[in-house]
C-alpha cells in the first residue's frame, strides 16, 4: 500500500532538516509536493550527502 502525500512530505522534510537544510515551506497540490528552503547558507552539505 502506498503512503498518503502527507506522510511522503513530512518524511522529505526530514531527511532535508536531518542534512542542515532548513525547510521554510511545504505545499501538497494533489501528489505533487513542493518544498521550498529557507536561503540561510548550510556550509558542507551536498546532494551527495543525503541519505535517501
């Protein structure tokens, strides 16, 4: 069974805030998922280091 958007979001949002990103905003239209970040620079972190 597949999870609720919802769920999938709240699990994107903390993989991002586990790496140092700062989440700002999350809107959920349908199965889309859009994440926008705060623009306070994380000094280290990479897509190459986040654990999907």
């Amino acid at each position: 069974m597949s999870q609720p958007t919802d769920k999938k979001a709240m699990d994107l949002v903390a993989k991002w805030e586990a790496t140092g990103r700062i989440v700002r905003k999350v809107i959920i239209e349908g199965k889309r998922i859009e994440v926008e970040f705060d623009r306070a620079p994380v000094k280290g972190v990479t897509l190459d280091n986040v654990k999907w």
